[in-house]
C-alpha cells in the first residue's frame, strides 16, 4: 500500500489516547506514513512525529479556553504555517471540535482533504454545529452507533469505526491482576477516583472528590482511595489541594488510568471520556462535574439530554448518578460512591448494560477507520 503524508491534531489526553490506537492502524493499513503536527506522548509511542505538544490545547470550558486564547492562537497559527510548508495528503483532527473545525475549514478552502475523527456531541447539544461540520471536513469517523444518520441526514460523508476504547479494554476485566501491577493489596474496598486529565478539571473537581473522599473516610475508614494523574504538573496541583494528603488512605499514580479502573470496585469520575473507560471496565460508577457559572449556564440553555455521562447517553437511561455543579456536595457524592461500592444488585445490573454496550463499540476501529481514511485518499 501507498504510504501518505498526514498531519494529526490531538488537544487533549483523551484524544492522545484515541489518536495513538487510530495510528496503530494507519501503520498498519498505510505502513512507511509520516504522521505528525500538533499531540502527546501516546501518540509519539505509537510512531506519531510531534511538532508541537497539545498541552496549550488542553483547557476546560469557555472561560480557561479565552484566557488562553493567545498561547491557543499561537499554537494555530504554528500548525496551519507548517501544512502550508509541507502540503500532506490530509489533515486529520482528533477531537478538539472548537480547535480542529477552525483548522479544518481554513484547509478544505485550500484545497487540504480534511478528515475528524470524534463527533462533537451534536446528539445532546449544539446541534447546529453541523453546518460548520459540513463546511469543514471531508469525512467524519463517527464512534457511536446513533451518530451516523445524523450525518447521513446533513449529506456529510460519514463512516462508523466504533471505538477504540471497545478494543483496547478486555471484554473480562481482571480486578486482581490490576492490584497486582498497581502493589495495590488484593482485599479491602477500593475506590478510584478520577477527577479530569485537564487542569481546569482538577482545580474545580479535585477539592470535590477528596472532600467526599473525607466524608467517607470519617464513617468507612477501611475504604482506600487511588488516584491517577496524567502528568507531573496535575500530580501536583491535586497534591497541593487540602486534605489530599494526610490522613486519607489514599494512593497516586503517575498515569496507569486503565490499570486504576480496573482494579478498583467503583469509581468516581469526572464526566466525559473516563466515565465511557469505566463502564467499558463494568465498574459502578458516580460521574460528576464542575465548570465555571458562565460554561454551566451556556450548556444548561444548549443541552438536549437529560444526562452529560456517556453510560447513560449511551444507554438513553439514568443507570448510574450524575451530580453536577452545586448538587457535587460531599455528603451527596459520598452517598453514592457508597451505594456503588456496596449495591450488589446494581453491580450485576450494570455489569450486564455494559457488556452489551461493550460489545457494540468493539469494531477494530483501528483498521475500519485506516480504511475508511485510505478510501478517502483513494489509496
């Protein structure tokens, strides 16, 4: 096969994740491409060339994103410099849809095939990003099974891959190996507690979590805490929160996310991607979140669903609690980590939902999505 000339855009760790297991499979389908511009050290593993690391990129809401409007700028101007350079074969944005779709429309103009790779979620708010969608991309790599008539609908070229995470994750998850990998010990009650891989998240869901971690520390002292962070700097500004140290039986490790989720008994996450890994995982589940009053309000007034965490959306039920903004209080958040760690009707249950839902994502997305790509570069 031909090899291509591709430049990726990935602003986020989540996305670095996805964007690693999709160059698995270009390397694969399109071997000897050169693969590079704007991610993060997964994708550098997985043979990607970084240009530039995503960490500017990596801001939680509307306001983080206009306080760092010059360094993102910056960061744009840089990249859509070096396509300009090097004219490869396509631009393909990984998620990031507020970044990417500016890149991407400035490119399709110029005649630069565009290709994303992650939906925004049009399903459950700002529907009408589909019309910059259509101005934007030449393909879009949908991951859930609703998202492609929707595209259809438009006249948007589409293809579904499922998603990567449905076959990096083992169908059977192995709680005990985990703990092992971890120097975790095998019994005792074990919480995971996963608040965002953006700074913005831990600065607002952090001092949550370990207040509800307090909370049931005081009343189940035998219940342990662990804790991954995605780098150095979150490590440390979780650290610096009061009350993460100390007392608290808890345990930090540097990145290992999936290892964490797996060997824990239930999870307190932030919403978004993590919350999809946990129930990938089969675990119970509390999903929570905070973002400044302007983002809340602007999403509460766009917002077409009566849930923000994937397992839900995915499943269009409230299988597992959501407490957002003032309703994170400890007691509550405590309550129903509580009840998630302890409930083994609801565990049987949502070991169940899961599965299933695990079974649907699980495409080789890898190798659906190269191919859908290589189609489009007619290769």
């Amino acid at each position: 096969m031909t090899a291509a000339r591709l430049a990726m855009c990935a602003g986020e760790p989540s996305g670095d994740l996805l964007a690693s297991l999709l160059l698995r499979g270009l390397s694969a389908r399109l071997p000897g491409s050169d693969v590079w511009g704007v991610g993060g050290p997964k994708m550098v593993a997985a043979g990607f060339r970084q240009t530039e690391p995503m960490d500017p990129l990596s801001v939680h809401g509307y306001w983080d994103a206009i306080r760092s409007l010059r360094e993102i700028f910056a960061v744009r101007g840089r990249l859509l410099d070096a396509i300009a350079a090097d004219r490869p074969d396509a631009f393909i944005g990984v998620d990031a849809p507020d970044f990417n779709f500016g890149v991407e429309e400035r490119l399709r103009r110029q005649g630069v095939k565009t290709i994303h790779f992650v939906s925004p979620s049009i399903w459950a708010w700002r529907g009408g990003r589909i019309e910059r969608i259509r101005r934007s991309v030449d393909l879009m790599l949908c991951m859930f099974p609703m998202e492609p008539p929707i595209y259809e609908r438009a006249g948007i070229p589409c293809a579904y891959v499922g998603h990567p995470l449905g076959d990096e994750i083992p169908l059977l998850p192995d709680p005990a190996a985990a703990r092992a990998r971890l120097g975790l010990p095998a019994d005792g009650e074990l919480l995971a507690v996963l608040p965002g891989s953006r700074r913005g998240e831990v600065e607002r869901i952090g001092p949550d979590f370990i207040a509800a971690a307090r909370w049931l520390h005081a009343r189940e002292p035998g219940i342990r805490f662990v804790v991954p962070m995605a780098n150095a700097r979150l490590r440390s500004m979780f650290e610096a929160i009061p009350g993460a140290t100390g007392e608290l039986p808890i345990t930090i490790v540097d990145g290992r996310s999936h290892d964490v989720i797996e060997a824990c008994d239930a999870v307190l996450v932030a919403s978004g991607t993590a919350s999809l890994e946990c129930a990938l995982y089969k675990k119970p589940m509390v999903i929570s979140y905070r973002v400044a009053w302007l983002t809340a309000l602007i999403m509460r007034r766009m917002g077409y669903l009566p849930w923000v965490g994937l397992p839900n959306i995915l499943e269009n039920e409230s299988l597992v609690p959501e407490l957002l903004q003032e309703a994170a209080t400890p007691e509550a958040l405590g309550t129903a980590a509580l009840a998630a760690l302890r409930d083994a009707k609801l565990r049987a249950r949502l070991v169940e939902r899961f599965t299933g839902l695990h079974e649907r994502l699980r495409c080789d997305t890898g190798t659906r999505a190269a191919e859908a790509i290589a189609t489009c570069l007619g290769r």
